[in-house]
C-alpha cells in the first residue's frame, strides 16, 4: 500500500497510513510542487543528467497533472503519503518509466524545503497586501473623521483628549511594523535549496543557481545538511503573524469597547454585527470578538512549532512534518481576520457627539492646567502636586475646572489668572504639537505621510 | 442568508459567514446537540411548557435528521452558522412552526456548554480506553521480556542496570496518573448547565434535575452566568493531554534512541517504520517521530485556548467559539498517538544481546562498589569518592571493573576483599529489593500488579 | 571548587557554576530538604544501616543548621550547586565524617523529588487558604449589595439584567473549582520517593513505609525510574495556577470596565488604585491591569516546563532542575495575586445608581417580552421574530419600550395586552427563579450556600 | 509612603506596593534612564523651557547618582514604584526643587518605552557578540577535524557519510539567521519615543530631533499613542532568542548524544561535565542538558508576553510593566547559554576513530549505490528499488556491501560492474560536489567563507 519500501517489505496498516500521511494537508502545495519539479526537470535536461525529450515529456506530463488537479479531476489517493509521490505516481501512471526520472539528485526532503519556500513567499506577499487593506481603511476612516475628539485613555481612564483620526492611525504605525517584519521573513525566506538531497548534497552535476533563477529565489542554500533540515521561516512566519494578531486583539478589543452601550463612539455596520438566538435587541460584535479569540489560535501555532522543533538531531527528522498544518492555519487566520478588520472599519459608523461627551468628560484638561503652571514658572513636580490637590477639591465640590471661581483657583497658587479658562478641548489638543502629537495640523501631516506611503508601497 | 436576525435587517456577508460560522467543525456535535434537545422536549412537556403531542413530534423530528447525518444526507448548509441552527432549521423544514417551540426556554449559550460537556465525557472516557491499550501493550511487552537487562541511564549516560521491564512499567506508571487526571476532569466537567439560558436563567418552571438525569448527569449547575461562560473543562482536559503526549514524546524518543544504529536495543516492526525516497537502505521510526512532534501540537492548543479565555469579561462572549477546534484536535491527537504507540510498542523485536552489551560497558557497578565500601563500613561520601579515584585509576589503565587485581583494589581501599569480584550485574540487579526497585522479585511483583490494575479498571 | 566530583580532576569554570548552580533559588527549599534529612537519618538507624548515635548527631547537626538559615547566619556559597550539597557540606563541617553517612541509600535524584512534593503540598495549600479569602471577599460584597442590579452582558452588550450578588458569586464558582482541581493535584503529589536512589532503587534495607509516615504522605512511589524522573505534580500545579489566573483576569477586566467613567458601577479604594506621574486627576486601576497582565507570565511558566519535558528519555536529566523556578514564581504570583483581589474586592465601593442607570438601558428587557408571548401561545422563534421587528420600530422612533402604545405593540401582534407594561426589570429578575438563576430568591439561597461551604472547608 | 499621588490621599498598603513595584526588577535599567534623562534635560534648556544653569544642576545630579548606584551607595527604597522614581526622588533630594523640574514636557510612559529601547540596542549587541564567538568555535572546531567523518543522520539512523565539518557548519548557518534576524529586530527597535509624552504629545516645543541625535536613534516615533504603547520590540526579540535557543538545543541533543557511550564521536572536556551523587563513574553532560532544558523558559516568556499585550485598549496600560522581567530573563538566558555553548564547543575532543566506525556502519553507501545505477541508465525510481532488494538480500545473508560478490550484485542488475567496489566513503563524499555539499573541497571551501564572514562582520 505506501509506495516507497525501500528494503521493507511489510506494509504498514491503514492507522499508520492515516497517521503519518500529510497528503490530507500538503496537497495544497501542488502548484509549488509541481513548478519545482518542472525546474528541475528543465535543470536535469539542460546538464545531460535526463536527455531533452525525457523532460519534454515530464514537463508535460507536470502541467497536465496541475490542470487536473485544479478541474478536480485528480484523486488524491490515502494510501500516497504526501504530495511529492501524490504527484510523481500519478506521472509514473500517465507517462512511465521516464517519469521515474524526475526524483534522479533530489530527495523529498529538499523538496519539501523548496516547496515550503515558495508557499511561504506567496503568503507574505498576500498578508502584507490585506494588511495595505487595512491601512487604507483605517486612513479613509481617519481622514473622514478629522473633526472628531475623543478621550485619549490609559489604564482605560480618560487622560487626555485626542483626534480619533490619531487614535486610528497608532494603528497604522502598528500595520507598518508588521509589513516590515514580514518583508523582512520573505527575504530571510528566499533561498533555494534543491541541490541539498537528502542531507549531504547530490552526486550529480547540478546547476543550483539556475534553479534559482527560474524559480526566482535571491541566493542559494550553503549547507546541505541546514537546508533540509532549517524551518527558521516556518516560526519566524509564525512569530511575525502573532504579533500582527496581537495588534488586530487590540484594535478588536477597542471596537467592542466602543461599540458598547456604555461607550457609544461607534455603531458596527450590520454586515459585522449579529444577533442573538434569544435576545432580539442584541447587535452583538461578534466579529471583533473572533478577531480577537483567533488570537490565541496563532499564538498556539507559534507555541507548538518551537516545541517540535526543539531538541531535534539533524538532519531531516519526520517531526518536521509538523511544520504545514501550523502554518496553513496561521497564514489563512491572518489572512481573514485582516479582511474582516477592513470590512469592518470600513463601514462602521462613528458617533462623534458621544465621543466628544465623553471626552468632555471628568478633568480630562488637568494635564494642561499643569503644564499652564509650568509656563508660569513653577517646577513640573510641583504644578503636578497643586493641580492634584485642585482636583481633589473639585470633585469634593462636585464642580468642573470650568466651574471654578478664579478665587478657588487661587487658593491653589497664585499663578492662576483669568487665561485659565482658555483652556479647552480644542487648545489641549492644539497645544500638542511635535511630530507625532495630537494637534489637528499634526494629524492632518501623519494622514497625509500615510496615505503616501500606502500609495508608494502598494 | 444569516438566519438569526434579530433586529439586524442586513445579511452579513459571505466572509463575514465564513469567518464567524462554526459549522465546518461543530457539525461533530451533532448527536449530542440532538440528545440535548431530545431532553429539553421532554422536559417542556413533562411540564406542560409545550403541550405533549408537540413533544412527540420534536422528538421524531430530531430522530429521523439524526438518522439523515448518520446516512450522510443531511446538507450541512454553510449559511447556517453552526450545528444547533442547522438541526433547528432542518427540524422546522421537516415540522413546521411546531419546531420553532424547541428553543424555548433554552439559549444556545447553554445548549452549546451541554453538547460540549456531553462530548468530553464521551472523549475522554475513549481516551482512557486507548489509555489503557497502551498500557497492556506495555505490560505484555515487560513480562515477555522479563530477562532483559538494559543500562538504567541518568543524562544518557549508563547509569545502573535495570531490568527492561523495570523500564516499561515507569511508562505504566505515568498512564496511571493520566487515567486518575483525566477521570477527575470528567468528573468535573460532568454538571449539566441547561436552564442557565443566555446567562441569567430562564422564565419558565424548568425542570434541570429532570435534565441532569435524562442525559446521565451527576449534577447541574450552580450559577448560570457561569454556566454558560466556563470552559474549564475544556482546558483542564487539554493540558491533562499535553502531559499525556509529553508522556508519550518521552517514549517515542527512547524508541527513536532504541533503534538507532548506536543503542541497537529494539527493531521496529515494519509497520511502524518507513522507507525513504532516497536511500533505500533506511528503516526510519517515522511513526515514533510523529508522536513525538505532534507533542507540540497539542501543547499550542492548550496555550491557544488559555490565551483566548485571559481577560474575557462575563458571561457568553464569542471568543469562546474558539473552544471547540483546538479540543476537537487535542482529543484525535491523542487518541491516535495512544492508539499508534500501543501498536508500535506490541510489535516491536527487543534484541536483549545488544542491551546485555551496553549494560556491561562502562563502569555501570560503580555505585555497588560504593555501597560495598559502606557495609564494610566506610561512610558513604568517602565511600564514593574513594570508587571515583579507582575508576579513574582504571580509565587510565583501560581496565574494566573484573579486570583490576585484588591488590589495585587495596590501593584504593583496605577494606577491599576478594567477594568484591561477586559483584556482578545479577547482584547488582538483585540488591535492589525495595519497593519500586529493578530486583527482578519485584518487578515481577510491579508485573502482577499491573496486569492487576488493568483487569480491575477494564 | 565543584563539591562532587566523582572522577573529574578539573573543575568546572565559574562561568559554568554560575549557569548550572540551583542554589540561588533551590535555597527556599531548605526546610523541606533538612526534614526529608531528618527522616532518613531515623530510617537509616531504626534500621541498622547507621548507628544510633550517628543519627542522633545529625539530627542535632541539621536542626542547628535550619536555625543558622532561618537567623540568617547559614552562608550559601557560590560554589556548592545545589540546596542539598550546601546543607551536607555545612553537615560535615560541623559534626566531621559522620556527617558524610547521610546521604547512604539516598541519590540527589529521589532527594529533590522528595523536597518538591514536601514544598508542593505546602503551596497548594496556601493557594487554597488564598483563594478561599477571595470568596470570603466576593460573597461578603455579594451579601453587602443584595438590591444591587447591573445589566448583564453577552458579548459587552447588554442582554438582561441581573444582580450584581448573582455576578459575583460566578466568580465564587470558578474558585470552587480552582480548589477542587488544586486538592486532586494535592492528593496526586502526594506520594513519597525516597527509597528510588539515582534511578534503580537503593541495595540497603530501606523503610519506605517508615519514611512516608514521618513525613506525612499517603503513599509510596511504585517504581524508581519513574520516581525520579516525574514532575506531572508540577505541570498539574503550574496548570491549575493557569487557570485560576484566568479567572482572576476576567474578574480584573471586569473591575478595570466597571471603574471606567463609561461604566461607573465601582470605584476602587485608593489602596487599590494609582496616581498618574503626569496627569493628576487620574485613578488607575492598576493593580487590577497588573492581575491581568500577570496572568501571561503563569500561561508562561507552564509552556516552558512542558516545553522542557518534552521527548526527555529516563530516567533524571539535569533538564528537570528548570522545574523549580517557574513553580516558585507561579506560586507566588498567585498567590500574591488572590491575596490583592480579596483585598480589592473587599474595599470597592459600589455604585448602585450608575448600575442601575445602565441596567435601564436600551432594550434589555426584550427577552421578557418574547417569553410573554410564548405564554400568550406563539412558538418561540415565532415570538423572537416579532420582538426582533418591534425592537427596529422602537429604534426608529427613539421609543424605549414603555413609551410604545398598546396599539403600536398590537401591530405587531394581536397577542399583546395591557399586561405587557407589567415587565419590568424586577420582574424580570424575580421571573429567573430557577436553581442557579438570577431571581432574588435564588441568589438569596446561593449566597447562603456559598457561605456555608466557606463555613465547612476553611 | 507612595511618591505619586496626584489625587490621591490614602497610601496603597505594603501588599499592594510589593504587587506593584518594578523597582526589583528595573533598577537594571539606571544606566539608560539616567542617559535619557541628560539628553532631556539638555533639550529642555536648549529650548528654553528650562534655564541653562537648572540643566547643569540637573545633569550634575544625575551623574552623580549614577556614581552612587555603580558604587554601591544608592538606597533603591522598596516604596520607590520604580526606577524613574527612584533617581528622580534621589535628584530632588540631592539638588532641591529644581529636580522637580526634569519631568517637564514627560511622562513615565515615553520615559519607559525610551529605557526599554535603548537597553535593548545594547543587549542585541551584545547577544551577537556571543554569537559569533560560537560561530568562531564551531568553525575552529571544524577547521581542526577535516577529515573527521561521522555518519549523516537522517531520523536518527545512518544515512550517508558527511565530515564533521559540514555537520558543524550547519551550526554556523542557523547562527548566522539569528545574527541577520537580531539585526533587523535593533533596527526596528532603533526608534525614539520621547515627545510622546503620557499618550498625545507634549505642550513644549521639545526638540525630538535633537534627543534621537543625542541618544543615537536613528529616527523618531511618528505617533504618540503608539509610542506609549508599542511593544513590538520586546516580543520580536523574545522570538529571535526563542528560535536561537533552539538552535542552541539541537547543538546540545546532539552534544548529548555524542557523548554517550553508544555514539562516542565526542568527549566533553571536564569543565563541562558533571560528576553524580551517587554514581562515581558518571561524566555527565548536564551543561548541554540545561541548555536543552532553558529553551523552555525562552519559550515560556515570549508566551507570556504575547499573552499580556493581547487585546490591551490603547494606550498604556499597567500590564505593560510585565515586559521587563520575561526580557530581561530571555536576553540573560541567551547571553549565557551562548558563552557555554563556545566554551563547551572549543574544548571537546573529537573521538575521529569511532565516528569513522559508525559511518562505516550499515548500508550507508546505498544512494552512492543507486546513483550507480542511474548513471549506467537506469531510471532512478528503479534504481532505488533495486538497491533495495539488493539490502534486504545482504541483511538477510548478512553481510556488507563490500563483501557481496559481482556475481551476486548481477543477480539485481546486469549493470553492476567490478567498478561497483570503488564505491568508497570517500567516493561518496567526494561526489557530494555541489554548492552546500559535503565533498571536502566544498567543505574548505565553506570554512574559509565562514571565516571571513566572522572576519568582516565581528
């Protein structure tokens, strides 16, 4: 039943069969795979190792195999245990012997290795192209929001007020961090490795760097024995992913956030809401809490490919077979839940009156009142501790800064004068003007830099 | 397309549905979410909530779309966003508005905590079952072998002589304690939750004990805002599986050092070993390590999970759809590694000459040396350095322990005499007669009380 | 420098002793260590291995020692690697040779397995003590604010209302369950080593039974190899801390929204609470963010020792001297953690009109309505719909549902009545009267049973 | 007893002050809070917001107070929170109000992400450092053994023949991913957040250029919010050294390994080695075995902290304080796994006798075999097969490929030909003649491009 025995000549059972294949997972590496072979095919012929024609006839017989594959008309047999033999018996059936050829100086663990590149270098491209989706929405959501003030929390306390299009873009600079780490990976990725064979390199003359070069790789593996047994892109992927979900958990963490009773700054569109099997009234943001639930799923993944990976002797060992279903599930999480994020934050709706009630809020302004003690010439420290003392005397009094006498102002200091009840929302948020602050011209220069870099990068 | 609306007048669209639908994974539950509500109808009509002859034909309704999954005709709709609106929808398709009165005084927030609970008593209890499989292979493996020295290793160094079955049955050991873990986890996970509705109870005289019983519960919950957002168990029985798989990464790795070319101590059967796609003269343990990768997979489910549950504030949020895929691998994982190893660990070929060979290198009778000393009566701490300066005498010399002269010996100390040559691997292995010691007495012993244990447990 | 050195003639450089000495966190091991000593040193004269009088020296020699560590005069040098080689060494210089007869029928390897469970059993018993004073806390606020209602969320939205007693005595539940899993890891643990010796068990007459009445255990170990090489009881522990510190992070989440200004149900005491370096009005609920935030480093502490345990052949590898830090950090922090929750639940003010202002909210009582309909004789998810549409009407018109008119509710069903104005949150509490359910009465009963099994365990 | 209170007035209690303080933990950090500190004080004056003679008081101050902790004389006061607490405090009490002056236009949060940044610049640095000292004892080692052949394994059996040297160099290439990957990660880390101010900027016209100059960071924060909050850096490097360490793990299984008795390639120098308790004859490797085992724990803070940072609300959050220990642990951690792995690797000795035994061993030359054949014409997949029979016809009559006759090879396959006996170890290393292959030459040819990668890059 399994098709490579080598000298064994006992089958093993159907519960081995179903334990060890990767077939039911790596037959999603079919057009990697076949594009490999059909290189490789072209890279045997061109050196005389296979003649001219028997590649003719291989390359063929390879691209007649994805189109079956892709009209679904290929079985992927059980019993074949992965997709490398997955496809070369269906070769070996379609055009014989010769097809016998194809695997001559390769070994399914330099394959492998090969194939996972090429997948890998493909995903990248597709997240970092959903995360420019995002960022584009998070941008058009800013920019079309440019009036809008809401309370700047820590420890989810209002401390200050900011411009949500502000808020919106701290996700932007997450996003940008995120596309340079992935880039980063598809660079560190982009090495061929066929040449390797099964861990000490090949007996024939082979032709790595053309193999490079069709498949379109910067450089070529250096050692054998690390090219086929190296999954450092599998985690760096994996770890890159997961922080990438740790800014998605945050910003889902915040939609729910805002789109509850309590807060109210946004209404989710109903395409992003759901209802409840019991509570009619329900709109429930069930899409930002997946978001943010999945999270944990990536962190498993990443999790459980450093365990497997640990401790392992080279060279190739079959725990590494553990790499593809980890990091199926975390590219295609990633790729969803960056989807979703954009659909989401493109068409919520943004309440700016209870935000800016919200931001009017408690003695958001205090920071300020400081700082306005500063400029008078008291020491930060203690403008700090009179401010402090201020308040609490405004919350005992049950008064806002705005509703205090100048005279109750000046039991605190002296400096107080009459200009500190120019003190607003709007001059707190002017007043905040270095590059990277809140200030509305501050923001309006960051949306715009935004919105070049998508445009250059996309 | 969504079928609970509530208020919400707009279809989520296709993404949306796929990315928050549950029924591609949570259609397993199908006979527990079937015998749940098979209950409920009892339930509401034992006391007069629906009226009996509606009862009736609910019950034969979920009956015969039972029968419809179990004979594959029943079409899993993708709309249908997870098991309980599919059956619902099925049975009101089959029944009419009369299927509309099962939801009744029921949510899907507890009707998704009773099918879960439902499923882990069943899984765990296979669990245990393949538990014990293992067990048996381990046992019947001993007392087949009962001859058979191998060196007892600390840091992989040889050690101590112990007997293989001695070896064997530390495993026999570790399974105890997975059996007694995951029965408490059962016994935790066995409260039935239905009457907890969405998370505040429900309005109608239900009738829970009624529930618990029908449906083979020990006892129901206490509090439903807890009810329906406590996924303990969930997590309990994962992390019982990961030690579990951490058990089985230890054997796996002893069998992969076993039958390497090295150590030598066993044969695989080839029914548990592969080939290899270019060097055909491989017999690789591959099965051996697939258990031992796998290990990280069931590892990141439990991290992912635990991740997802940190900081949820109650009751039901949807992060908690997240439960059910890391569970549902966490279960199959196991079960097939126990099922896998228990095959590998029946079928494998011990060669007790080359564990003989490798009990006798080395200096393995040092320690009996020692102890010798102490009964001639030497403290122990002199005793052991005094044997320490006499093996480096002997390493020098590239003697073996039988191989000094009484009179080398008596350079070390005088209280060697001629009955150290008595000293033998037998002795060695025969002067440990405690209690969980290698003697073969009781390791016969620990053989009896095994075949004991699992005849009683069985 | 290295105490044991067996037959190495070189020591090991600083920069090794440094990376491989235990001694600077197995130190808080010393009690445990020195009464292990103690009982077998009894053991060893009420058998004959050692001479009455030695053991009476030792006994002396290490009770002195407990009293120089305690009274801080022990000196714990450097270069002694573990708590073990820094007690015996300390023996040997004060009470000579005889000193060096201690450790005869005993190895390192079943010592600190001994030492762990000794300190296991401890913790886990502070851990309960702990956690039951956070249930002391939760109930007594419970009682404290019998009237209270806040508005019961699913998915952060408001569902139904419920009392804030009904809420916090879900928390009470998942600490019930936290103390029973920590008893069954206690029972678990409970098993004594000594007797195992490095690996194989011991060739003196050892009392094993003896031994573990001294020192308080159930059992005895079953078999040696296992018995030195198991650290289940340190996963389990580590395990259950990761799910008590999830609970605890979701009763942090909840006491971080609800001292929000948007909720605004709480306030926490100042105790409880931090200032801002900067902003001076501010209240942060930072002890509650650092619950949360600590929950990470126990999830931390687990993976890392499954981690470290994975694919380890038998018997004791120097890898299992990582099992102690993590368990003391994990302990600690949990129990640190539960001790600043009951603090911080104890002193909470709540703030029942802001609740009940919240509880009165939007739509919450819809749930009442559609089960008054089927009562009126609609199938349920007949009665969902028609409440799902009249709730999208009430929007429309920014009507709650008291302001809509008989004849507005008519048109959406002939059904309704003037009883329908009867709903109202009270009624819909006392209508949950169902066991676990949120009706007065029942939380009532809930309150007095969580007090009595606060009564009987502690 | 806390020094911030702003409006507070009750003092949290000494529990809640141990729970809170980081002061324990990052005191590590003066160095770089006292730099940060100089530069703001500069900025402040040349700015005008502070005099010149204030910044001169400041900075004096402040270097002294580095003096004071470098000497030992700095009190780090438990009710201190931290240690911009800690030297501020210290600063007001040494130079009067004017300290109280320093935290003008700055918050702890910008103040905290600015330690935290520049500490992590340094420890990359260093961490490169020890790698390439690794990197340097691998490739002495190899350059010193080449021409040591071992056995290539694949799944821990025999697969072809590869020197020592390749196998090493391995090593190097993992080792030089972790160099490419730690530099990208200081590079995205070089980023200066100060202006940040609590969460929206400051209200000074501060001078971010200036600071990032003074501080040598190559670029400034862009946005506020995300500066306070980001903590992307730390995770990054938590799972650069995660996927170091377990590169570092699988170098030490296979110290391990061979260093038992069974493999015997290598042998530790005592330094590295352990002596037992109990066995005098042991030499064990529990150097490499921590290595192994603290991979763990490098895993076990990468989780931890994923776990804190997901879905915290912007902006700073209290959790945040979490970073410091896990960072701080993993950098310590790989420092000195990193210096162990260099010595252990530069002083073991090469048992060159028995690994040439072992790569003897077996039927390791059989893809040489096949090769054979496919160069006289036949397909390779036939090949393949017919050296497998041709195996199990030797293992069965037991005898090695050398010693089966030409007429017994024909018995497979007419091209077999006398020439079949100059198939050698040799030869098959020699053929292995590619770019990454273990052919000697290419071997050489690696080592010098490794020597000259440590020469350019260190």
């Amino acid at each position: 039943m399994r098709h490579i025995k080598g000298r064994l000549q006992k089958a093993a059972d159907e519960k081995v069969a179903a334990y060890t294949s990767s077939l039911p997972f790596d037959w999603r590496l079919y057009r990697h795979d076949i594009a490999g072979s059909i290189a490789h095919a072209r890279m045997l012929s061109k050196h005389g190792i296979i003649s001219e024609s028997d590649a003719v006839i291989i390359v063929q017989g390879l691209e007649s195999i994805q189109q079956e594959i892709e009209q679904g008309k290929f079985e992927f047999r059980a019993e074949l245990e992965d997709i490398h033999m997955a496809v070369e018996a269906r070769l070996i059936e379609k055009i014989g012997e010769v097809g016998g050829k194809l695997h001559t100086a390769r070994s399914r663990n330099d394959q492998i290795a090969l194939d996972l590149r090429l997948y890998i270098r493909e995903a990248i491209a597709q997240t970092i192209g959903n995360t420019r989706e995002l960022q584009h929405a998070l941008v058009n959501l800013a920019e079309a929001n440019m009036d809008v003030v809401v309370p700047g929390y820590t420890h989810l306390q209002p401390a200050q007020p900011v411009l949500l299009a502000h808020h919106l873009l701290a996700y932007f600079e997450m996003l940008q961090r995120d596309v340079d780490r992935l880039e980063c990976c598809r660079m560190r990725a982009d090495v061929m490795p066929l040449g390797s064979g099964a861990l000490a390199g090949v007996t024939y003359n082979v032709d790595r760097e053309f193999l490079a070069r069709e498949l379109g790789f910067d450089r070529i593996s250096q050692n054998s024995l690390d090219a086929v047994s190296d999954r450092d892109f599998v985690l760096e992927c994996e770890a890159d992913a997961s922080i990438a979900m740790m800014h998605l958990s945050r910003l889902a963490e915040e939609i729910i956030l805002w789109s509850s009773a309590e807060f109210g700054f946004i209404e989710l569109d109903e395409a992003y809401a759901t209802g409840s099997s019991i509570m009619p009234q329900k709109k429930n943001p069930d899409v930002a809490e997946l978001v943010r639930g999945k999270t944990g799923r990536v962190y498993g993944h990443l999790m459980a490919f450093l365990t497997t990976m640990k401790a392992l002797p080279l060279a190739y060992n079959r725990d590494l077979q553990e790499d593809k279903e980890g990091l199926f599930a975390t590219v295609d999480t990633l790729l969803a839940s960056l989807a979703i994020c954009a659909g989401m934050v493109s068409t919520l709706k943004v309440n700016a009156e209870s935000a800016a009630k919200a931001a009017g809020r408690g003695y958001i302004l205090a920071t300020d009142l400081a700082d306005y003690l500063v400029r008078k010439g008291e020491a930060f420290r203690n403008a700090h501790e009179i401010v402090g003392r201020l308040i609490s005397y405004a919350v005992k009094k049950e008064k806002s800064l705005a509703e205090l006498s100048l005279a109750e102002y000046s039991n605190f200091s002296p400096l107080f004068g009459e200009d500190v009840y120019s003190i607003t929302i709007e001059s707190s948020l002017a007043a905040r003007d270095t590059v990277g602050g809140t200030a509305p011209k501050r923001v309006a220069q960051a949306v715009a830099a935004a919105k070049k870099a998508l445009g250059q990068v996309n």
